[in-house]
C-alpha cells in the first residue's frame, strides 16, 4: 500500500523554523513530482512548494517564497520542506502530495493535480 506519512510539525514562536519531512512507503516515489500543501481552517488547501522528481525544478509560492525550501532525497524516499521567519499566518495544517509516476512537474497546481495525499501535520506558530 503507497503511504506518505509527514512528520517534523509542531508549535514555534513567529520567527522560528521547522523541517516538515515526508517519508514515502508501499513503494518508490523517485519518479514522481511532490508537493506541500497547506489547509488553514476555513481555507482551501494550497500549494505552497513542489519539487520535480529530480530535484532540478521546484515552485514556491508567493506566501513562503524566499523563507521556504523544498528537496527531496530519492535514497531515503523522502522529501523536506525547510521553512524558516516562520508567520503566525502560516498557521496549517500541512500536506505531502505525490503526482501520478512519470508525469510531468506542475509549477503550482492544484490538489486535482496531485494523486497521492498524506494524512498532514499540524504546523502552529504563534505570535
């Protein structure tokens, strides 16, 4: 069964970092585009990084741009989104997604874009 289990979630003070980490299961996601999503409540889920399965192209979203950064290690079948200045407005739930194998890089997207979802991990910064 394919999994994405995200950790590395928690409680920060605003201008503190976290390393969210995605570790894939059930088989490889080395030829799959990944991304990080994030759902605030009462908010749509966004893209907020995405990550070609080579590691050469890779998305940011305005909101993280220049704080965020998104790499992958196909060795450990993982992926990592680095965020740092964190915002009380980055406040989420985040998300690990994978595209279909082989299909091409979305810079941004949608969750329709994306095929495999995992169960998110909450991310609270306060102010």
């Amino acid at each position: 069964q394919v999994q994405l289990v995200e950790s590395g979630g928690g409680l920060v003070q605003a201008g503190g970092s976290l390393r969210l980490s995605c570790a894939t299961s059930g088989r490889t996601f080395s030829n799959n585009a990944m991304a990080w999503f994030r759902q605030a409540p009462g908010k749509d889920r966004e893209v907020v990084a995405a990550i070609s399965w080579t590691g050469g192209r890779t998305y940011y979203s305005d909101s993280v741009k220049g704080r965020s950064t998104i790499s992958r290690d196909n060795t450990k079948n993982t992926v990592y989104l680095q965020m740092n200045n964190l915002k009380p407005e980055d406040t989420a739930v985040y998300f690990c997604s994978a595209r279909g194998i082989y299909r091409d890089f979305v810079a941004g997207g949608s969750i329709d874009d994306y095929d495999y979802w995992g169960q998110g991990t909450q991310v609270t910064v306060s102010s």
